[in-house]
C-alpha cells in the first residue's frame, strides 16, 4: 500500500479579515442562521405533506420515500466536499452559490409536473443544502474570534438546527392545509432571496488559510455507498430481499464501501479522516447521530401517516400534533448546551436517552390500546402528545452533547472535519429512518397501520437505548 507524495500547492493565505463590529457580527449569524433553518426545515417540512403529494400526483409510499430521502442522501454525500470547496474558492461565494441553488430546486419542486421531476429536483435542492449548512458554521466562525463568544454563537446556531427539524411538520401541517402541497416549496423562495441580500451586504468573504485538495475518489465511493445502501432498505420489501436486484444492491454496498476505505487510507488529504474512528468516543457519537435522527424521521413519518390516513386527519391537525415535539426541542436545545458547559456531555445525553426510550415504548404501547378500524380511545391522543414531547425533549439534549463528544480533545484542523462527519451522519440517519419507516408503511391498509408501525417504535426504542452506550463513552466532566 503506497501513499501519495504529490506535492500540495497551498492557496494563496488571505489576510486576515477585519474585525467586525458586534452589530455585524451577530447579523452575519442571523443570516447564516436563516440557511440553517432552510436546511433542516426542508429535511422535515415534506413528511406532513407526503400523503397529499402521493394524492396530487397518484403515486405510492415507495416513491414518496424517495421524494424526501433524494434531498438528505445528495445532503448527506456531499457535505464534506461542500466545505473543502469553500475553503479554497471563497466561503462567501459557494454560500451564495448555495442559496441560488437552493432557491431555484425549490422552485423546480414547486412546479414539478411528476413524481420524477419532484425526486430530481429535491436532489438539486440536496446539492444547494450541502453548500449551507457547513460553509456558513465556518462563516460564522471566522467572522467571531473571541472564544467566549463563539461559543454563545454556536449555542444559537445548534439552537436553531434543532428548531428547524422540530418545526417542519407544524409549519408544513399550516402551508398543506392552507395552500396545497406545492407551498411547502414555495415558501422558501423569499427566504433564500433575503438571504442572498443580506450576504452581499452583510457577509464578509474569507477563505482557509490553506485549503485542503479534493477528494474526487473518495467522494464518488461516499455517494455510491449511501445512496445503494438507501436504495436496498427502500426498494427490498418490494423486490424481496434476497431477489437479485436486492443481492447486487448488497454487492454494491459492501464494495463501494470497502473501495472508499482502501482510498481514503492511501490519500494524504482524505476525504474523510478514518483515524477519527479509532477513538470510541468518536464513533460512538456519530452513530449516536445516526440513532438519534432514525428515531426522529421513524416517528414523524409513521405519525403523519397513520394519523392522516388511518384517522383522516387534515395535514393542519397532523402537523399540530407534532407542536410538542417541536417545544421539547426547542426548549431543551439550549439547555444541552448550557450544561455541557458546565458539566459535560454525560448528563444530557444521558436525559437524552432515557427520553427517547420512554418515547418510544409510549408509542409501541400505544399500538395496544386499539387499532385503526374504530375512533381512538380516550387516552389516544394525550398519550401520543406526551409521546412526541418526550420524544422532542430527548432530540434537543442530543445534538450539543454528540457535537461536544464528538470533536472534544482534538486539534482545531481535525475538529472540523469531525464536525463534518457528524452532521453527514444526522442526514444518513434521516435518510435511513425514512426508508424504514417507508418499508414499514408500503402496502399497509389504512386500518391495519398501527400494528403495521410496531416495528418502527421498536427501532425507536432501541435508538434510544443506543444512547445510553453514547453516554457511557462520553466525557463525564466539562
């Protein structure tokens, strides 16, 4: 096994960027926050309005299934590279690229005449979320050089990426019910172009000092092995799982994933660091990222289904359900942050993982209490609102600690590629929830959906006592 010696020629060093003033510095956040609200919105806003889109357009779970996960499988394969982009070509200009990007697919999906044409475009949409959400966390970093306050900002901006996958199903719920399925995509449009004003005049441009080489190997074996592997869980109840299709669907993954290995380990500049994993709290955290973001996008995607088709529930009403799952995030976001602060990343994940776990069994008991061919009881609803706000409740203490566990003890120029990783591992885990949840759904009769979820709350169970693992390896102090 050989190393490759190609010399690197390093960008050219900017100079350093002028100190903003505190009035500035706190709008470039506000901007960069909007992005981030736009991308983890977009990962959630479509569940609520799935059931309608398969009505408007006459088709089926499976290809819903790919309507949401073409967006997270493009955001997830991508993100890494997104960032080595910035860096050397210029954060401001790709976030800007990103934005027009992101803003055009969602017209393309608001006017999309077919399934097909709404895939590829939520897949374009994918690509100008990869250039969001991590070039504008290194926006706003460098615009903050004091540690102190950098670390208030990146309290607010993990705040505000909790909120937003929190709020997608309410705040599709409100546009499907009002406007049709087509708003969900609308409503981005003025946001982006906001967002783009306010970057020329508020963004200052920077660049890495020394910007990393472009893994093109390593990102074409990433891309193969996320999108085969979404591929086989959507496609395998349909095909069968041990139909050929599926079994070279199986190949696939086990090659492309084996191939990206083998490159990343004879790289000098790898696309991903795979030394990272040699620590176990490092990869305990990623895939406690992957177990907290399955159990998510599993609940909102079983929920909005049953409630919607086995119950007849208006897209408003399914979404309203969701309210206090987005209040636990929202409030228990910050809260996470403030006490890995003060006490490390061991308390609030372990919070996180005993609400998750509780949330689950809530929900698979549930399924017990009645099923879907008669109205719900009387403990139906409440339950299933408690449900959610634990459920919420436990999505909000995660994310900081997982970060925090994440990148703790590492050097400045591995801490971002672990970020990185971290953040490819939340949308892999909302790519794979979905096509769980999807295989779980596809074929079910309306009334027979409740019994037919009871797998899926056993996965959520199950994520949640993952994460009692996660805390376990996490650092117990801060």
């Amino acid at each position: 096994m050989t190393t490759s010696t190609t010399p690197i020629t390093p960008a050219t060093p900017s100079p350093p960027p002028p100190r903003l003033s505190a009035r500035r510095r706190w709008t470039v956040l506000v901007v960069c926050a909007l992005s981030l609200f736009l991308v983890g919105l977009d990962t959630t806003i479509v569940n609520v309005g799935l059931p309608a889109i398969g009505r408007g357009l006459h088709v089926g779970t499976r290809d819903l299934e790919w309507i949401v996960d073409a967006y997270t499988v493009v955001l997830a394969s991508l993100l890494i590279s997104a960032g080595a982009i910035a860096d050397r070509f210029g954060r401001r200009r790709v976030f800007q690229c990103g934005l027009l990007v992101f803003g055009l697919a969602s017209l393309a999906c608001a006017l999309a005449p077919s399934t097909g044409a709404l895939v590829a475009a939520r897949a374009f949409q994918g690509v100008g979320a990869s250039m969001l959400t991590p070039v504008a966390l290194a926006i706003v970093v460098n615009a903050m050089p004091d540690p102190r306050e950098r670390a208030r900002a990146i309290g607010v901006w993990a705040s505000v990426f909790g909120l937003s996958m929190a709020a997608g199903p309410v705040t599709g719920g409100a546009l499907v019910a009002a406007f049709g399925w087509r708003s969900v995509f609308w409503v981005n449009v003025p946001v982006v172009v906001a967002a783009v004003v306010l970057s020329v005049l508020f963004v200052p441009e920077s660049r890495a000092p020394r910007a990393r080489r472009l893994d093109l190997p390593g990102q074409f074996l990433l891309t193969v092995a996320v999108s085969a592997t979404v591929a086989v869980l959507i496609e395998g109840p349909r095909l069968g799982w041990a139909s050929p299709l599926t079994l070279t669907g199986y190949v696939v993954v086990v090659a492309a994933t084996g191939g990206f290995v083998l490159v990343e380990r004879r790289r000098a500049e790898p696309l991903m660091d795979l030394g990272l994993f040699r620590r176990p709290v490092f990869t305990a955290a990623v895939l406690g990222a992957v177990a907290v973001f399955i159990a998510l996008s599993v609940t909102l995607l079983l929920t909005t289904f049953q409630l919607q088709h086995a119950r007849a529930w208006t897209p408003l009403a399914a979404g309203l359900a969701a309210l206090p799952l987005a209040v636990g995030a929202t409030v228990c976001a910050p809260l996470a942050g403030v006490l890995v602060a003060r006490v490390g990343p061991h308390r609030p994940l372990l919070f996180s993982a005993c609400f998750t776990t509780t949330a689950g069994a809530l929900l698979l008991l549930r399924t017990f209490l009645g099923d879907d061919t008669r109205p719900a009881g009387p403990a139906d609803v409440p339950l299933l609102l408690v449900a959610l706000l634990l459920l919420g409740t436990g999505f909000g203490f995660a994310n900081a600690p997982i970060t925090n566990t994440a990148v703790g003890g590492l050097p400045a120029d591995r801490a971002g590629v672990a970020g990185a990783i971290t953040s490819t591992a939340r949308q892999l885990g909302s790519a794979v929830g979905i096509a769980i949840a999807g295989g779980l759904l596809a074929g079910a009769d309306p009334a027979a959906l409740s019994a037919a979820s009871r797998p899926g709350w056993l996965v959520v169970t199950a994520c949640g006592l993952f994460l009692f693992l996660v805390a376990r390896t996490a650092p117990r102090r801060a």
